[in-house]
C-alpha cells in the first residue's frame, strides 16, 4: 500500500483513500475508463446487498420470517443512504484526524459534478464508499434473524453506523487514519466490513439470546433455491467490491478480480470437501457458504497478493470457517442465526493476518506485490495486521454491546414476545405474507 503524495489523491488499494480535500483537481482532469469501472463497481457493491444479501439470508430462514429479512435489508439501505448523505461521508473520509474526519463535506458539501479527485469524479467516490456502508451493518442481521424487532434494528443500524463503522472506516482507509499510517494492509475491508460486522454479530447473538427452541428444535432454511441465487449474485457483486477497490482500471484491479474468484471456488470447494468427509453428504448450502468464506477471506488481501496466495487462502477459509460454525452452535451454543460470525468475522481475521503473509514478494508462486510502504519483513507486517485485527475486534465488540443496551432501553427491549415470534415476524411486525401459494 502505497501511501498518497497528496491529500487530494485517492490511493488504489481498498480504498485506502486518502483524504477529500476542497482542493479537488479540474474537471478535464478525469479519468473516463477508471470512471466508467467505478460506476460499473459501485452498481455491482450495491447488487450484493440488494438483491444478493436479502435472497441470500431470506432463504436461510424460515417461511414465516422471510419477508422481515428482506425488509430489514431493503430499509438498512434507505436508511444508510441518508446518513451517509448527512455526515457519514464527511465523517469518514473528511480531513479530520487520526481518529475520524471533520464536518466539512456534511450534506455532501463541496461534492460537486466538477469535484474531482484521484481521476473520478469526488461524487462517485462517495456513492462507491456508500454502497460499502450500506451492506455492512446489513450482514449483521443474520445473527439476530426471527426475533428483534424491526424499530431495535434501525436504531441499532444507524447508531452502529456512526460509533463502529466510520471511525474503523477513517482509521483503516483514511490518509490521515492511525492504522492507514501504520501500513494495515486492507484492500476492501477485512477489517472495516468482516471484522465489525462479524464481532458485532456475536455480540449480538449473545446479546440478544437463542431463538425459541435453540438448539434443539430443527430450524433448516425454507428455501436453498433462493440462497443458491442471492450466493450467485453476491459472487457477481464480489467482483465490484474488491476489484472496484483499486479505484482504477487497471492490472491492479485486474488481479483483484482474478484471486477473488479462485478464493470464492477454493472456498466452496474446501467447505464441501470437510462436510463431505464429516457427514457423508456435500451440501448446496455447504457449498455457498463456503464460496462466502472464500470471498470474505481474500478480501483483505485482494489487491496484494497473487493467484498462488489466493488458492491457500481461499482453502483455508473454507476449512477454518466451517470448524468455526461448528465450534459457535455446537459447542458454544450460540445462535448466530445465520453464521455471520464465523464465516464474515473470522474470515476477515484469517484474510487479514494471510495478507501480511502472501504480500511477500519471497515466496515463489505464492509470492504477492509487497509488504507497505516502509515495512521491510514479513514479521514487521504480520505485527501491524495483528494490530489491526485485536484493536478492531475489542472495540466493536465494546461498542456494539453499549449499542445494544442503550436500543433496548430505548425500544423497551429488543425482542419482539414469545407470541410474535412464534407467529413469525412476517405477520407479527409486518402484517404480510412472503408466499401466497
């Protein structure tokens, strides 16, 4: 990860972006083809929550909650939308200091079609940079799924949003941020996305409790057809996320692309391999998630390592991830619904900490593009990504657990009555059916 020569360029490398400042460059000075990929990226970002997330987690449930995770998914984005507009942008990417930005940019201020900066448009930046908030507190859903309350949820979400995800955002991705200064390499947000949205899962499943029946009562998903295709779209999607990530067209981006899908196939193809050997049955839901495990795995270290990282890489989320579902239901008995925390939150671990490994340029095969700027040994690197990973760990997990006392105080608990549970959050909160059949 290079760092910028100025704070009005924006450094390729997971958005590690460096700081927005009112000096943007003239508008003549925009690059259309990194423009164009950047539009195309941030379409496919905002593909992976919607549609791609909600069908995903929507056919993971049962039939009587299926609507209430689409909506749960579909507001998150309405509502982050708006905050971000307001303040999280500014927040995030404003001057600011090491810690969080600065007010400047509040109602995107100064975000004008003749803002420039980095080669695209200042506009463009800040709708890529949304769409990654947006899917972010929409992954912590799954650990909650059929038994919070819809008001606990969007409070929790928008307080989450400003007290966890801007300030890991400003740190990991900001010019000015501590962990960006250090050299934490997080191409597309192992740290800011897996990390937070993982820890913040476990706290809450733990938080919140087991739901009615956990975990002697069978809870299968009601419908795999609809899982298998939001795990296709969120693929698709995947490539937007951390290929966009360059914020260029180019090799960089090319690379980035190309070591997310062999992860995604080791991934699936390593998870299906354990379940096999286990169950002695290779599973359609073992599969995706395992092609999830994979994606949130390298997504650290999509824009620093190579095709021979990836491969390991990938492998080993599909085997760590699966003995980590296993460990969080059966042996800690915790009702991560929807397997948030082993598969985003200690994919993001493990893609984190491999990053500083298969940077290396010394590994043959294996080798990847560098360690960071002034980081002369894979030891001097490997100690910033384990910095990077326990500091964001404890402070989510602080924060989200403040978060959701103080929701529960204020929406008088956060989950809906044993009745409307029973009942199904589908008729009990919405009054609507998912299937008319």
């Amino acid at each position: 990860m290079k760092k910028p020569k100025s704070i009005t360029s924006l450094v390729g490398g997971a958005c590690a972006t460096a700081l927005i400042s009112s000096n943007a460059l003239a508008e003549g000075d925009i690059n259309q083809a990194n423009t164009a990929w950047i539009l195309t990226s941030t379409a496919l970002v905002l593909f992976m929550t919607l549609p791609g997330l909600a069908l995903f987690y929507g056919g993971l449930v049962r039939v009587k909650n299926i609507l209430s995770v689409l909506m749960q998914c579909f507001a998150i984005a309405c509502m982050v939308s708006l905050l971000w507009l307001v303040a999280g942008y500014s927040l995030a990417f404003g001057e600011g200091n090491a810690w969080i930005g600065d007010l400047s940019m509040v109602f995107f201020d100064g975000v004008t079609e003749g803002a420039v900066s980095g080669g695209i448009p200042l506009s463009l930046h800040a709708m890529f940079q949304m769409t990654f908030a947006i899917i972010t507190p929409a992954l912590i859903v799954g650990a909650f799924a059929e038994r919070v309350k819809f008001s606990s949820m969007l409070l929790f979400s928008g307080l989450w949003l400003f007290a966890v995800y801007i300030p890991v955002c400003h740190w990991v991705w900001a010019g000015s941020g501590w962990l960006f200064q250090k050299g934490l390499l997080d191409f597309a947000g192992g740290t800011v996305v897996h990390i937070t949205a993982g820890v913040a899962a476990l706290v809450a499943a733990i938080v919140v409790g087991k739901r009615h029946g956990f975990p002697t009562t069978a809870m299968p998903p009601h419908n795999m057809t609809m899982t298998v295709t939001g795990a296709g779209m969120l693929w698709v999607g995947w490539f937007g996320f951390n290929a966009g990530s360059a914020l260029a067209a180019d090799g960089n981006a090319a690379m980035a692309m190309l070591v997310t899908h062999i992860s995604a196939a080791a991934g699936a193809l390593s998870w299906m391999a354990v379940e096999w050997m286990r169950f002695r049955k290779p599973s359609a839901l073992g599969i995706v998630t395992g092609m999830v495990a994979g994606l949130g795995t390298i997504t650290p270290a999509s824009g620093y390592v190579g095709p021979g990282g990836a491969l390991i890489i990938g492998l080993s989320a599909g085997i760590v991830c699966f003995y980590m579902t296993q460990l969080v239901k059966r042996v800690w008995k915790i009702d991560d619904s929807l397997d948030v925390f082993p598969v985003h939150g200690v994919g993001g671990i493990l893609g984190t900490i491999l990053a500083g490994v298969f940077a290396s340029t010394e590994l043959g095969v294996f080798s990847g593009q560098g360690f960071a700027s002034g980081v002369n040994s894979m030891g001097e690197q490997l100690g910033i990504q384990l910095l990077g990973v326990v500091v964001t760990f404890v402070y989510t997990a602080l924060v989200t657990y403040v978060l959701l006392k103080l929701t529960g105080l204020f929406t008088s608990g956060l989950r809906v009555s044993k009745e409307d549970e029973t009942m199904g959050l589908d008729l009990a909160l919405h009054e609507e059916d998912g299937y008319k059949l």
